[in-house]
C-alpha cells in the first residue's frame, strides 16, 4: 500500500486507505491534548526531570530576565526552567489552547502561559534571554527553519537550551514495533522520531553550540511502557494511523504494553540516548 499524503483533502469524511485528511498544510502534531495526553506528558516530565535538571543546573549562573519554554504542553518543563534558572519571568508557549488551560492552573508566580505556534515570531512579550525546548523539534517539519526563527525572536547574547531523543531501543518487540510504528507516522508528516541524532546547527542558524552531548538513559520498562500505551490511546486516532495501521495490531500492542506496565511481562530497560545541546545567539545570523 502507498502512504497517503498528508495534509492532502479527501473528498470523503471517512479516510480510504489511499487518501487522508489531516487538515491545512502545516505543522501537525501527533501526540494530541486530550486528558489522557495530558497524563501522559506527567509521566514523561517524570521520566525525564532527573536529565533535565542535570543540564539546566549548568545554567543556574544565568539569572535570565525573560525565559521562554517552547512547545510547553501542561507546564511541567517550564515550571522546571522556571524554579531551577530563577528567571524574573518564564513564558511557556505552546499551540494547544488545551495543555495551555492546564498549565495556567498549576502556574506559581512569575510564570505565565500564552497559545502560540512556535514557529512564529516573534514570540509574545520581550525578547527571551533564555529559550528551552524539550521534546519539540521532533514535532516540526523544519527544525532548522524553527531554530533560525528563535535566534531572530531571542534577545542579543540569549541561550537555547535543547533536548530531543537521538536514539530509543528496547530488547523487546512491543517496544521495537511501538518506536517503527511511530517513526513511520511521523515521516509521513515531514517530522523525525529520533532528530536528536541528525540535528546540525550551522552558523547560519543564528546559534552557536557552547555544550553539545549525548547523554545515555536506562529506564525502567514498565515506566516507558506506560507512556507508550497511554501515547497509543491517542495517536491511534490520527489520521495517518488510522488510514494505514492495523487497529488489531494496535489493540493487540497496548494491551502487551500495557502488561509490561503492570509488571506482568517482563521486558529490559529502555536505552535511550538524549541530544542535549546548550546554544549561545551569535553564531552568524
Ligand atoms: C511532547 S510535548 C513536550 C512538552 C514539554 N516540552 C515537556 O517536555 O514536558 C510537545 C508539546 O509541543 C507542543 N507543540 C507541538 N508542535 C507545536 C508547534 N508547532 N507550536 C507550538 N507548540 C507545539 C504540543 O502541543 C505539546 O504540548
């Protein structure tokens, strides 16, 4: 079967196997904002605080006046930026009026949310003088274009902080056939599972790498097998999954996941390997 295309219009409300109605053309994200997407980003922030808050804490030296968090879902990394950089003010940005509702609940004083796309600027408010983006770019058709954009949004001498997947494998084939599912999905819409390995920063971007490493993870099975269940409960509805995947196949993996989860079948960790990069505005843009 040939992949549909993407942001093509169908005729039919119902998508065939050959056509798919994804809506305009443009950033398309997959992992939805419901609440059960919204639990699932609790559990990843979860996941991955410990690594995040390695990387940030070399930033503490900042003091920035104004600190964005790009693509900030229900605010868990930007109430993290936020308590570990001690900004005057942290802004999350994110294009789900949903994840953005959430967020203002739990939002401590001098952190503020706003719906906005990300690859628009400029951003609202002052120019940031620090920018932190988790998790985002392997969202977006265009990373590069995404990163150029921020540099001309951020303020003079700001820096990025950047953290995305390079690698993911486990020694199981829930999970093998979980990560080529959603590796497929996302090629289909111009978007990379794993851009932490591919991604360049040319001069031209605008930014310049101060800190660029690979940091290997080990995580517990159930805990990713967990996110994963919960992240096909959504995703099975996309547009791309629901033309081309088989709904067995997917009943038949959440359910293995799901017994992963509960401790009922066992499975090895998770390797992952994160990208993380600290950028500097000033690299010729
Ligand atoms: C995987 S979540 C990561 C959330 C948060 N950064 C974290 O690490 O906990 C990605 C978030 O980016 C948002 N997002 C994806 N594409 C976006 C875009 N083009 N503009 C703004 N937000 C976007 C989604 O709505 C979602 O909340």
């Amino acid at each position: 079967m040939s992949p549909p295309s993407p942001n093509q219009e169908s005729p039919s409300s119902q998508p065939s196997a050959t056509s798919v109605v994804v809506g305009p053309p443009g950033e398309h994200y997959t992992f939805g904002d419901t609440a059960v997407a919204a639990d699932r980003l609790a559990l990843l922030a979860a996941a991955f605080e410990p690594s995040s808050a390695r990387l940030l804490r070399l930033l503490g030296y900042l003091r920035p006046r104004c600190a964005v968090d790009l693509g900030c879902g229900p605010g868990w990394s930007t109430r993290l930026v936020h308590a570990l950089l001690a900004p005057v003010a942290t802004l999350g940005l994110d294009r789900s009026p949903e994840h953005v509702a959430r967020a203002e609940i739990t939002a401590p004083p001098g952190v503020a949310y706003r719906v906005h796309e990300v690859t628009s600027v400029p951003f609202p408010g002052e120019p940031p003088e620090f920018l932190y983006s988790r998790f985002l770019l392997t969202h977006l058709r265009d990373p590069e274009a995404a990163l150029a954009a921020w540099a001309e949004a951020a303020a003079d001498g700001a820096v990025l902080a950047l953290e995305e997947s390079a690698d993911m494998s486990c020694d199981h084939a829930a999970f093998t056939r979980y990560y080529q599912l959603v590796e497929e999905m996302q090629a289909a819409y111009g978007q990379r599972l794993r851009i932490g390995a591919k991604l360049s920063i040319p001069a031209r971007s605008g930014w310049k790498a101060e800190l660029d490493l690979l940091a290997p993870l080990s995580l517990p099975a159930a805990r990713m097998a967990r996110l994963h269940a919960l992240n096909i409960e959504t995703w099975r509805h996309d547009p791309y999954a629901r033309a081309c995947f088989d709904g067995n196949e997917l009943d038949a993996l959440a359910v293995r996941l799901g017994a992963i989860a509960r401790g009922a079948e066992a499975a090895p960790p998770v390797k992952l390997v994160m990208r993380q990069m600290i950028l500097e505005r000033g690299g010729g843009g």
